[in-house]
C-alpha cells in the first residue's frame, strides 16, 4: 500500500553527546580488562617467550619470565626461558642444567633439547649435542631450529655430508631462511665443488639481500665464478661489494683473464695497498711484469709472494717461470719440485676428507686432516681440523698440543656463529 502523502519521513536521530561518553567510558573499562586479561594470561606469556626466545630478544624473555613465576603449572615454561638466557648470556653450563629439568615436560621438551644442543656445541661437546638434537627431531621431525643445530654440529666435526643433509632439510621446511645457503655454499666452496656453492650463494642474496654477512658472501660467489671462468658475472658480483684486498685480488685475476691488462695491473696495486702482503695481488703483478719483460720486479713481487705464502702454488710456477728466463734453472727446479710435493699433499688431503664424511666417528683421520692443512699453511682450515678431533675425542693430545702452537690462532667467529643467528 502506497506511503500516505500526509505521512512524512523521520529524521534521521542525532548522535548525542551523552552517548558519546557512555561509549568512551565503556571502552575505558574494557580495553584495560583485555589487555591485563592478555598481559596475565600465562599461555599467551609463554607464547610472547617462545616468540622472544627465536629472537634472542633476553629482555623480552625476562618480561614473561616475571608473569610466569606466578603460575606453578607453569616451572617448565621458566625453566625453560630461564635456560634460553643463561645460553643468550654466554652461561651454556647453567643453560644446560635448567633445560635438563624441563626437558623431561612434552610442552617444553623439543625446544629443551635443541637449546641443550646449542648449548653443548658452545662448550665444544658436538658428539653430546648430536645425541640430544636427534631425540628432538624423534619428538618433533619437522623442528627447523634441531636440524638447524644438528647441521652445526655436523660441520664442526667435519661430517660435510650430514652438515649437508640437515641443511637441505632446514631449507626444505622453511624456504625463507637464508642461512643453510650460507653455510651451504661455504662447505662446497671448501670441497671445490664451485657450481653448487654459486648456487648456494645466490640464493641467500635472494633471500636475504642485506644480511650481516653480505660482504663476505659478495667475495665468496666472485672466487667461486672465477674458479669456474665465468669472469663476467664474478666481476659484476664484485661492483656490489665494499672495496678490500680480497675483491681487489679477485678482480684482478677476473680483468686479466678477460685480457683487461691495464684493469688487471690497477686492481692488483689497489690490494697492495691495502694489504702489501696480498697473495693475488702480488701474484698477479709478478706475472703482469714477466709478461712485460720487466724480470727485476716480477721476480722481486713473487718472491715476496713465497715467503710469505710459501705453499702457494701459481706463485711457485710463475717465480720457475721467471728463473728460467732469467737463466737459473737450479732455482727454477727446485719450485718446481715443491709445486709437486704440495700436490701430493692436497691429493692427500682430498682423499682423507672423503674419508672422513665416510666416518664420521674417526678422530685420527680430523687429526691427519689438521697437519696436512697445518703444512700447507691453512692455518684456519687446520684449527676446524683439530677441534673436530678434539670434539670426537677430547683426550687427543696430539690435536690438543697442535692446536695450542698453531702459528697464526684464528679468533674470529666461525661461520656456524652466524647460521645460529636470528
């Protein structure tokens, strides 16, 4: 039935102030109530821990910590978060005593026994940390952070191959970590295998373009294309990273092979700068200047090249080079006589690292390992050597007493540091 023309329309109601008022004091009652519901909460405070504990962020755990200590029911959750900061302080011995504790609870026992892991690998216990890193992926196979730590501890006892096989399943279950592919293409690059660590290397730039370690990875993937002569593509690696010795040497060797003289001889000199002692850069001008005749200086640039690089290789080749030229065969033979013994070494080398991802328990063989990279003047590859010998038998006086007098002690952080990061 049609509207009556008598009726008219209602206007529309006016929004009072009163109403406005009784709406903000009612949100001034229950917006606080929710959040101290939320704050109070000890389910949703261990959560906000667990969340705090994958960041590391100790002041953030120490928040929930103070809310959880007031729930009984809840000791594990604390113990639990009372051990991931002990280990985030550098205490791994009193870490491990309150995750022993909670360890046993099945709402804190997988992320008990991967921080445990942790925690024994940072007292150099790999073999003890393996142990209780394999029953947390028992309890929980899908577990990124126990893979993650597990290939750690493989690395560091020098069983390429598993590190390996827990990398790729850390990549499997969360492809947005950039990690495994740094760790990854560190191990091949260390194994020569240059085309699977570009591969490596590229993908943790794709993943993380400004990671901490972004420098050195840049580097790392150069040398890699350089060993496989893809010049070009090092180079345009090398444009993105800060100028050092190291990406200097690189480049030079890429712009001589690529038959950029000039570019070659000005990069190589920019490393001497940097570092007068530069193996690439003293090399690379040695032969520049064989090539260009000049004998006096090249002879002079390799020779500092083999005193203080003495198992170096093309440096020894390129000096034979220019003894010979100069009309000393004597010394000319006898670099190459070393050239051929440092090549049975390195053979060696290769196989007994074959040997060693076959057996993984066998600490002779880390041992052998160390004094073959302690000869060839791999003096850091050497220390990785003798601490996976001493991780698989900390008794071995022989690797304990070799790694005390190795000639140049490295101090700095290993790249399994920087895998466990955030």
């Amino acid at each position: 039935m049609p509207d009556s023309p008598h009726k008219s329309e209602q206007p529309p109601r006016k929004w009072s102030k009163w109403r406005t008022i009784r709406l903000l004091a009612c949100l001034l009652i229950i917006v606080p109530l929710v959040v101290f519901w939320t704050r109070t909460d000890p389910e949703a405070s261990y959560q906000r821990g667990l969340a705090a504990l994958q960041q590391r962020d100790v002041p953030a755990m120490h928040r929930e910590l103070q809310i959880l200590r007031k729930y009984p029911k809840y000791e594990p959750q604390v113990q639990l978060l009372r051990g991931a900061v002990f280990l985030a302080g550098q205490d791994p011995k009193a870490a491990i005593q309150e995750l022993d504790r909670c360890s046993v609870y099945p709402a804190t026992r997988v992320f008990a026994l991967t921080l445990a892991g942790e925690a024994f690998c940072r007292l150099d216990r790999q073999q003890r940390a393996i142990g209780v890193l394999k029953q947390a992926i028992g309890f929980n196979p899908r577990y990124v952070p126990a893979h993650r730590s597990l290939a750690i501890a493989y690395y560091e006892t020098g069983s390429n191959d598993l590190a390996i096989e827990e990398l790729r399943k850390v990549a499997e279950l969360d492809p947005t970590d950039c990690r495994p592919h740094r760790l990854l293409g560190t191990i091949h690059k260390e194994d020569r295998r240059y085309a699977e660590a570009v591969q490596d290397y590229r993908a943790t730039l794709r993943l993380s373009p400004q990671q901490p370690s972004r420098q050195a990875v840049l580097l790392e993937l150069a040398q890699s294309l350089a060993k496989l002569r893809r010049y070009p593509e090092a180079l345009k690696f090398l444009d993105q990273a800060q100028p050092t010795a190291g990406t200097w040497g690189c480049r030079a060797g890429c712009e001589y092979q690529l038959g950029h003289k000039s570019a070659a001889r000005q990069a190589a000199m920019q490393a001497l700068e940097l570092n007068p002692n530069h193996i690439e850069g003293l090399v690379w001008l040695g032969l520049l200047e064989t090539e260009a005749g000049r004998l006096v200086p090249a002879a002079q640039y390799l020779e500092r090249a083999v005193k203080v690089y003495p198992r170096d290789a093309s440096a020894r080749s390129y000096l034979a080079t220019v003894y010979e030229k100069q009309g000393k065969p004597q010394e000319a033979r006898e670099q190459l006589a070393r050239i051929e013994t440092d090549r049975k070494l390195r053979e060696k080398f290769t196989k007994l690292n074959e040997q060693a991802n076959k057996r993984p328990q066998d600490a002779s063989i880390r041992y052998d390992l160390g004094e073959i990279a302690r000869e060839l003047q791999l003096f850091r590859l050497a220390k990785k050597w003798y601490q996976a010998a001493l991780t698989l038998n900390p008794n071995h006086v022989k690797a304990q007493q070799a790694l005390a007098a190795l000639p140049v002690p490295d101090k700095s952080p290993g790249i399994t540091a920087q895998l466990s990061q955030p």
